[in-house]
C-alpha cells in the first residue's frame, strides 16, 4: 500500500502554461482545434451557395440567409459587408451563413453569380 505522501504527491494545479483548451488539452497558444473545425467545415460544403428567404422565429420579419460560402470567418465577414452595402440593408454573419435583411435574393444571387459562385435560390 502506498504511503499518503505518494498518493498525494501528484500535480493537481498548475499555472505554468496559463489558460488551456478543453478539447486538446494543450495551451490556447499551441491549439490547433479552431483550424481543424474550420477545415472540416470547409471539407464539406459541396460547392454550391444556397440563398433563401426565412421567417421562422423572427416574429414575421423577412431575413434573406446566404449559406455553403467557402470562405473563412473573417472573409465571411467581408463578404457579407460588401453584399449588405450592395442591398442597402443590414446583416449579420451567424454560425457561417450570412444574414441580411429584408427579401434581395435576386441581387444577392446576381452578386455572387459575378464574384464566380454557382448560385441556386433554395426554399419557396
């Protein structure tokens, strides 16, 4: 039987590498988990932007929702300000699908058929 110092004898805190990620377990410095989840995420988009016109959960209010872009975060965020100055409106970019306001599908599927995307208007 171990002695109690042994069995206390272990590391139990330690702050010498500072905040670390709850899936790797290494340092947020050295993670890598956020450059993985993105690549998966661009891995499986099949290549073809889906533009549709929601209102479910917005109390009746039309919101026109851009999904499949093949572009990181930041460049997401780019896009979808160009696209909102081209609408007059504003947007927003929730979980990578891009958000704006109001029904502009048909602009929408013009700007983005011209920046080279293959387009196709989803829903009714």
């Amino acid at each position: 039987m171990a002695s109690i110092r042994d069995q206390l004898g272990g590391l139990v805190y330690s702050t010498e590498h500072g905040k670390t990620c709850p899936t790797c377990r290494e340092a947020l410095d050295a993670c890598h988990c956020d450059d993985m989840n993105e690549q998966q995420r661009l891995a499986a988009l099949d290549g073809i932007v889906r533009i549709r016109r929601e209102t479910s959960g917005r109390k009746g209010k039309g919101v026109t929702t851009i999904s499949g872009i093949p572009l990181s975060d930041d460049e997401l965020k780019t896009l979808a300000k160009t696209l909102k100055k081209r609408c007059g409106t504003g947007g927003a970019v929730k979980d990578s699908i891009i958000e704006i306001q109001g029904d502009h599908r048909d602009v929408l599927r013009q700007a983005l058929s011209a920046l080279g995307y293959q387009v196709k208007l989803a829903g009714g």
